[in-house]
C-alpha cells in the first residue's frame, strides 16, 4: 500500500501473477531500493531478503526465475543470516 503496509491477500490486485513482471520489479527493489504500491506510488524502502510464500500453484517457477533473474544482473542470492563475503 502507499502507506508502506502489505497489501491484504483479499484484494485482487495483491498478487502479481506475471512472473516476468515480479522478477523485474523484485530486482529494481533490490537495485533501487524502491517499491512500487498498488496504487503507482513510488516508495523508498531496503530491501535484504525476499520471501516467496509456498503456497502458490507456480511458488517453485517463480523461485527458480527469480533466482535466475537475479543472477543475471548479479545480484548475490544467499541463505538468510549470511552476510555477503562469509
């Protein structure tokens, strides 16, 4: 939401079903510190870990290209609590 809060998984537009569109707004977040809410605005926010949630029908797809989306712009993927260069 604008306001920096989740967005309720009632709502409609809670969830991005284009992986192609979440991979590429996953790496801006993660390049850009920035986010953008349901609504077009534009939020600075640090962005250290992503969270895939699992029970989606295509979680592991998603996983997958996220990861390679993420290793072709090199972006380190590292298991939580590992501090880059450890």
């Amino acid at each position: 939401m604008s306001d920096g809060t989740l967005v309720s998984r009632r709502r409609a537009d809670a969830h991005i079903h284009d992986v192609d569109v979440a991979v590429k707004r996953a790496i801006r977040m993660v390049r850009e510190r920035k986010v953008i809410a349901v609504d077009g605005t534009e939020l600075p926010m640090r962005v250290d870990t992503i969270c895939i949630h699992g029970d989606g029908p295509h979680a592991a797809e998603f996983a997958r290209r996220l990861r390679e989306g993420f290793e072709a712009v090199n972006i380190a993927v590292r298991p939580v609590g590992r501090a880059a260069g450890l």
